[in-house]
C-alpha cells in the first residue's frame, strides 16, 4: 500500500472509530485517547491527519450532508405524488435523527471553528452542502407547488422557514415523545405524520 492510499486508510478507520463512539458516549464523553484505542491506532497518527475532535465531527456531518444531497436527489427522480414526496424528503431528515443524532445536532449549531492550513476548506464544503441541500428542497418545493411560504421578494426564506419547522417538528416528537402520548394518545411517528400532512396542506397551492 502506497503513502496516499495507507493515509487515505487511516483517515476512514479513525473517522469510522469517532463515529461509533460519539453515537455510543456522546461528542463531549469521547476522548481522543479513546478513539485511537477503537481505530488501533496511536494518538500521534489521529494529529498527523486531523487537528482536533471538533474537525473529527465535522467530517463526519459533511459526509451525512452529502448523503442527505444524494437521497433528495434520488427522491426527486422518482415517480411520486405531491404529498408523498413531501412526506419522503421530511422522512429523510427523520431518519438522519434517528441514525446519526450527533451530526444532527451538530448541523444546528453555528460552525465557529477556527481551522488552519488545508482544513479550512472544510468549513466551505460544509457551506456547499448547506447551499446545496437549500437549493434542491427550493427547487422540490417549486416543481410540487408548496409555495405559499414564497411570498415577498426572497423565496430562500421560505425555504428556509419550511425545513426548520421540519427539522423542530422531529426534535419535539422525539423529545417530547411521552408528553404527546400522554396528551394526544399517539405516537412520535404519528405525531410527526399528523404535523408533515398539516404542513403540507398549509403551503401547497392547488392548480
């Protein structure tokens, strides 16, 4: 194995090892030391390629972020109803909550690192697939007609405002799940269908 590849190697067990353990014991609960004991690997070599657990995250989330572009991608190239491709692309984001929490809340929080050298290009690629996803949701939202958030001159808002009350609807029905049931007598998932259908039917404008 040349150079290139064994680092390439390296990078994808270490990364792997961090992912595995911030699902098991949380972001701020891992340490570094753990990390290169999962990847059996020394500490020195996680620093030769990474500069610190933060970036560890942040490599992670641009990767679930490419994921997440090549499932709308895929979704707006099937045969779907109006509704149901809504409910699909919602579920999306459900299931990146359910599988990889640690990059969800990482992708609210504000990107504030101070990165140097070659890593400060992550934060722009992060910057890309943010981009990128807020223009494939516009344009879905556009070719299915949920436009009503689109009043005014900027329909980036619109966007905007729709898939972060997607994005609170899932936290509410996982966080609250108990309280919904105790209330409401239905599940998370119910409460969660019940809220996408609301919305949809709230933006969509029949022709």
């Amino acid at each position: 194995m040349n150079r290139e590849r064994k680092a390439e190697f390296n990078k994808a067990i270490i990364l792997n090892a961090a992912e595995e353990l911030f699902q098991q014991k949380g972001f701020d609960n891992t340490r570094i030391d753990e990390i290169a004991e999962k990847a059996e690997i020394s500490k020195a070599t996680i620093y030769s390629y990474f500069n610190c657990k933060e970036e560890l995250l942040d490599r992670l989330l641009h990767k679930a972020l490419q994921n997440i572009i090549e499932q709308i991608k895929n979704c707006l190239n099937e045969k779907l109803g109006n509704g149901e491709y809504f409910r699909k692309i919602c579920n999306i984001f459900v299931n990146f909550y359910k599988t990889n929490q640690v990059c969800f809340q990482r992708m609210l929080q504000p990107l504030d690192a101070n990165y140097q050298g070659p890593t400060s290009l992550l934060y722009e690629q992060i910057a890309q697939d943010t981009h990128e996803i807020n223009a494939l949701l516009y344009n879905a939202m556009k070719k299915y007609n949920v436009t009503k958030f689109f009043q005014g001159d900027n329909p980036d808002k619109g966007t905007f405002l729709m898939w972060t009350t997607v994005i609170g609807t899932i936290l509410i029905s996982e966080r609250k799940a108990g309280f919904i049931k105790m209330m409401y007598g239905i599940s998370a998932e119910e409460f969660r269908e019940f809220s996408f259908r609301q919305l949809y039917e709230a933006s969509v404008v029949e022709k």
